[in-house]
C-alpha cells in the first residue's frame, strides 16, 4: 500500500470509523458505520482522498482521457472536490460537478450542476458505497445531461454488493480502499 494510501486509511480509521449496531441508507445493518464526511471534509484527508482517486483514475488508464469528475450530492462533492484540486497541482487538470437529486424548480432546472458534461468523458465518484445505489442514480443523471460515464471511482468500498450492481450495467467499478483494508470484514 502507497503511504498516501495507508495515511488516508489510518485517517479514515481514526476519524470515521464509529463502532455500534447501526442501520445505513440502504436499510441494511451493520456493527459499524462509516462516517466518511469526516474524512473527506477534513482538511488533512481531502489532499490525500484526491490524490488516491487520481492514482486510481491513472492505473487504469482514464487520468488522460477524462473531462471531469463528480456525483451525487452530497457524499461526492467534496471527493469531486478534492480530485478537481488536486488534479491542478498533478498538472492533470480535470473539472468537477455535483449532481443534485432531483432537477431544481426555478433558474436553469438543472440536475447536473457545473461544468456541461453533455458530450464529456466523466467518473462518477462517491465517498462510500454499500449498495451503489446512490452512484447508479448520479450515473442516470449524467447520461441523461449527455455525458458518457467511462467509471465509478469509491474511496471506501463496503464490499456489500455495490460493485456488483454497477458492473452488471456496464460501468468499471474502481474502488481505492475497502473494508477489508480497515480489518472491519
């Protein structure tokens, strides 16, 4: 594991891991939860949380090809965030976006907001993922604004059936850290 990638999990560890029976958005159980807002909000974590996504993003080869990246608001924004940041630094410059759940009511009804993805190569990303489901609903938003969706790109993956659920559409799941890697399987 690179050093970016055990500083941001011993980070992860310490901030966002709170132990105890809860019930997560998918309405699943579990004996932990992790509260990634508190890493990725965390001004220690978010340069890191970039950097991770774009070494991802550069070992499979889409680090040249994209135009932007984002998701769902509001676990992607500040991974969006922080990978457009940290982009600049590289001298690999990609845009971010958020898409919102539903399309506003007034101004431009917009459901994706930022750069026009229309006719752009895109990751959808996400700060956790359990089911996927909230990634699925970024990447119908993007695909209808006209984007091509070439990945899903997670921080933390639950390994709960997300990947699994996104690959059957067709869509590369990558994923820079799991469960696994935090000893909570």
């Amino acid at each position: 594991m690179t050093d970016t990638r055990q500083e941001l999990l011993d980070l992860i560890d310490e901030l966002a891991v709170v132990r105890g029976k809860v019930t997560l958005s998918s309405g699943r159980e579990a004996d932990y939860y992790l509260d990634l807002r508190r890493v990725t909000l965390d001004h220690r974590s978010a340069p890191l949380i970039g950097d991770v996504v774009l070494d991802l993003l550069e070992a499979e080869g889409l680090l040249e090809t994209i135009d932007a990246v984002g998701g769902l608001t509001m676990g992607a924004d500040p991974v969006g965030t922080a990978v457009m940041h940290r982009s600049v630094v590289r001298g690999t410059p990609v845009d971010s976006f958020v898409v919102r759940k539903e399309a506003k009511k007034h101004g431009m009804s917009r459901r994706v907001e930022g750069p026009d993805v229309n006719g752009k190569r895109v990751v959808a990303v996400e700060d956790t993922s359990t089911t996927g489901g909230s990634v699925l609903t970024a990447v119908e938003a993007l695909r209808e604004a006209g984007a091509e969706v070439v990945a899903v790109a997670v921080v933390m993956d639950r390994n709960t059936g997300a990947k699994e659920r996104v690959e059957a559409t067709g869509i590369p799941y990558l994923t820079a850290l799991t469960t696994s890697d935090l000893g909570l399987d």
